[in-house]
C-alpha cells in the first residue's frame, strides 16, 4: 500500500497498472444509466491511486459538498484524537461533560450512559433526539437532547440518533475549548491537504457534528484513505491504528431484520459513527447518497455524491460491477477500452429532458409580469425574458429584485440567491431561511407547447428545485418542486407549493422596485 501525502496527494494511474480492468469501470457507468437517482461524482483509489473520477456536469471538482450524516464520522475521529491526547476516555459518564444543562431530575439510564454509547447509536434513545432540537426558537441543543427520556439501558438498543453526535460535538468543545472543525484542521485537514471546509454550528456556536460538513470529492476520497492506512500519513502516524480497527468494527448491532431481507449494507452492524458493509467494506454516508467506501480486502476506496431516495441501490452496483474485479497485481493493458473510458467519464453530464418548442403566442409573454397570489414567500411578481442564448428569471417582494440567469438547454452556473430556495434537509427542519448567495446552475426548457421548467441544481447540495410555469392565457400557473419532496420520509413545509400569477396590464404602473 503506497501512503500518500501532502507533497504527493493523490497519484493518478490507469486501471489496469491497479489491478483493475477498465470495462469494469464502463459496466459500472452503464449501470447508473436509466436509474430513478443521480450520480453528480465519483473518485475511486486502489493501491493508493485515483484510477477513476468524474463529475456529473454541472458538477465540477471545486464543488464542496454538503454531506449531511457523513459528517458524523469526522465527529467520531476528533473524539479519537481526544482520546489519543488523554483529553477523554469513551468509558466515561456524558453526563460529566453537561453540568450546566442536566434535568432536574436524572434518570439510571441517562446517568449509565457512556462516550461510548453515543458513538455507537446505542444511547437507550427510543427515539432520535434530533427531533428535540426543532421547535422554533430552541437555543440549548444539549440541553434539550438531554432532557428526552432514555427508554433502554445504554448499550443494549441501536438507534440513529444525530443528537447523540450533537452531543459529542459539544464533548469535544468541552474539553479542547474549540470547535470540532478547529479541533480537528491540524490534525486531520491539514496534514491531508484538505482546506476551504466548512461546518454548520447550532446558536451557541457548536458544530452540528451529525451532519453540516462541507468537502470535495476528492477530500472524501483522501478521508477514506487515510483510514485505509489505518490513520497513518506521510509516513506519520497520526491516529492511532487501535483507534481505527476499533471505530470500523461493529461493536453494535443493526436491525435484526435487515439481516434477513435481501442482502443490505444496513444489517452488518454500526462502529464509531462508521457503517459495517458486506465483503468486510465499511463506510461513512451521508442523507440522499454520499458515500465514503473503504474496501480494506481489496485495498480500495470510493467516494461517491449522488442524489438517491435509496442509498442501498448504488451500493449494490459497487458490489456488483466494481468490487469482483480488483485484483491485487496488476493486468494487461486495454488501450482501447482505456480510451473509452476516459471519453465517457470526461462526458458525463446531469441528463436533461426532452425540449419541445414554445406555442407560437409564447413570446408575447417575454418579458411581461405576472401579479402573484398572497404566496407564502411574499412575492409580488413575477417576470421571464426569454433570450437567445440564457434567458431572465425575476421575481419582486414588497422592497427588493430577485433575478437569475439560466441557460436555454444548457447549465448556467452563479452564484445567487432567490426566495423560492432552500435546498438541505437541515433548513428546512429547522426552519432556517437561507439568505446567502448559493451556487447553483440552471436551465430552462419547454417541457410542452404551454409548459415551461425551470431546473435549479445547487452545487454545494444533492437537491434541486424545479420551478414550473404554466402559460393558460392572463394566467400563470406556478408549482415550485424542492427534490426533498421525494427524497425524504419526513412531510417537509414548502417543499411543494402552487400559486397563480395574473398578466399585468402593460400601462399598469409597477408598484415594486
């Protein structure tokens, strides 16, 4: 296994000098073909090597992503770090760390349960404990996580629980006095290379910890692989390889019933904020298909961002199309399958629906304002100018101008921010309107002779809005899409709506901005 390092971050090679054949790679990209989910990138290493990558357009390399639950297993190495420094020991008390915000009264179980428990989801939590942290207005995370009752005796219950990585986050801060992210770049980021992060905080100032991180593809496939050589870099041992075997173990176990379904990565047992997967794999995943796959057998690891409603489907590919071919020496070369390869992987792009061309009255309404409904979001109007090249989206509250540039058939990449967006989960749970700019490229196409999508993909997420116009004569028919709808289990407020919009008299003054 070849350690990779800050002065050599991340070699390239060909499959094939890795072991693995390249038609391996083109039956795994045919298999993403036609699929109900997208794939927006991935990065694969064996032996140390980047032997594939690629971004789904308008994905690109600089893309952070936001990477929900995948977090929780950085989370997970601070609390190692800190064990490591002896600033904690996973057999003690949580309690201990939360003297200022305990109940009054305090239950066996709260009092039994350990470090421990909380990085291995089996706090006695009947329910996650994230759901304690959303009504409006609620400052103490911690407290309000602590003060949920403990059902179960800690370690004998498997549950997903974010507070519980909450917790943690707050543990580490206790005891090193800085934030996870803080705690966690000269140890881990900046001996990886990696930089430019960010990490969510709740009102104090804590790191989310369960989810919130934000890192390129390639940052994931160096975090995979750092725990591939069991924490050691540049020839440093920077994270215990105790720590490491202990953390991607499965000292819990999973739902009982998923080990008797069909073959699933959620049945083969839970580590320190770490998956146990088939073929001795682990990973580290994140909500709606992010992906950190270490394959210790076959010296691999992938890293993959996509947007799934069913995490367990990309994984079945991997194990299908990729695993049984890597080989531990290395195989012929196939110069032309080769080609192939790095001509698909270098054309991958977001697929685009079908374009149909505009009704012939369409362009009468370039440019025009439609008066909108009382809508949730307080617009007044709104207006598209439809260009040649990239077209106009624009839309008026009581005080202010929103506008968007996207492209006719095309991505339009900015960075932008509009009242209809509010991309992640997390937002959305806990009611926080996102007002800063985000980038997100756009396209605009007629969907039918009267029907118009405009398609939103924010960059730095795995979701889309898609905002869709319906010309019916002085009335326009908006319906805005957030993708949550669809992926998540959870009823989501504003993840869908509709209003009506009426055609503006063209000598009608414009009371707006």
């Amino acid at each position: 296994m070849k350690n990779l390092s800050v002065n050599n971050p991340m070699p390239r090679s060909e499959p094939e000098e890795q072991g693995l054949p390249s038609r391996a790679i083109l039956s795994f990209l045919d298999s993403l073909e036609g699929v109900d989910f997208q794939v927006h990138s991935l990065m694969l290493l064996c032996h140390g090597h980047v032997i594939a990558e690629a971004w789904w357009r308008p994905y690109e390399a600089t893309c952070r992503r936001y990477l929900y639950s995948l977090s929780k297993s950085f989370t997970s190495t601070a609390v190692g770090f800190a064990a490591q420094e002896g600033l904690l020991d996973v057999q003690q008390k949580v309690i201990s760390f939360f003297q200022d915000d305990l109940p009054s009264k305090i239950s066996a179980n709260l009092e039994a349960m350990r470090l421990k428990d909380l990085l291995t989801m089996s706090t006695g939590h009947a329910v996650d404990t994230t759901m304690m942290i959303l009504p409006e207005g609620q400052v103490n995370w911690a407290q309000a996580i602590l003060s949920a009752p403990v059902d179960f005796p800690p370690g004998t219950h498997f549950l997903y629980n974010s507070g519980a990585t909450y917790l943690l986050s707050c543990i580490i801060q206790h005891v090193s006095g800085q934030t996870v992210l803080d705690y966690l770049t000269p140890r881990l980021f900046e001996p990886l290379g990696i930089s430019g992060m960010t990490w969510e905080t709740c009102p104090r100032g804590i790191n989310t910890g369960g989810w919130g991180l934000s890192l390129t593809t390639e940052d994931l496939a160096k975090f995979g692989q750092f725990y591939l050589q069991k924490g050691c870099w540049d020839s440093r041992q920077l994270l215990s390889a105790a720590w490491i075997a202990e953390a991607t173990s499965a000292p819990v176990r999973t739902d009982p019933e998923e080990r008797e379904k069909e073959p699933s990565d959620w049945g083969q047992g839970y580590g320190y904020q770490f998956w146990r997967c088939q073929h001795n794999a682990y990973r580290a995943d994140g909500a709606f298909g992010q992906y950190c796959i270490v394959m210790p057998d076959q010296d691999a690891v992938l890293a993959i961002t996509s947007q799934t409603p069913d995490m367990q489907k990309v994984l079945d590919r991997v194990w299908k199309h990729l695993l049984p071919e890597m080989t531990a020496r290395p195989l012929p070369p196939e110069p032309r399958t080769r080609e192939i390869m790095h001509s698909r992987l270098a054309s991958l792009e977001i697929h685009l629906e079908p374009v149909y061309p505009p009704s012939g009255d369409m362009n009468g309404f370039s440019g025009r304002r439609f008066l909108l409904q009382e809508n949730p979001f307080g617009l007044k109007a709104i207006s598209v100018s439809f260009g040649r090249e990239a077209s106009i989206f624009q839309l008026w509250d009581a005080s202010s101008e929103f506008q968007l540039a996207f492209g006719n058939r095309t991505w339009k990449c900015s960075e932008t921010w509009l009242p209809l967006m509010q991309p992640t989960l997390m937002a959305l749970l806990l009611r926080r309107r996102i007002r800063s700019p985000l980038k997100v490229a756009a396209f605009g196409q007629w969907r039918d002779a009267g029907t118009f999508a405009l398609v939103l993909q924010y960059l730095e997420t795995p979701h889309t809005t898609t905002i869709t116009l319906k010309f019916q004569g002085d009335e326009l028919h908006l319906d805005v899409t957030s993708s949550m709808a669809k992926l998540s289990d959870i009823p989501l407020a504003g993840a869908e709506m509709s209003f009506v919009g009426l055609l503006q008299p063209s000598t009608t003054a414009v009371p707006m901005k």
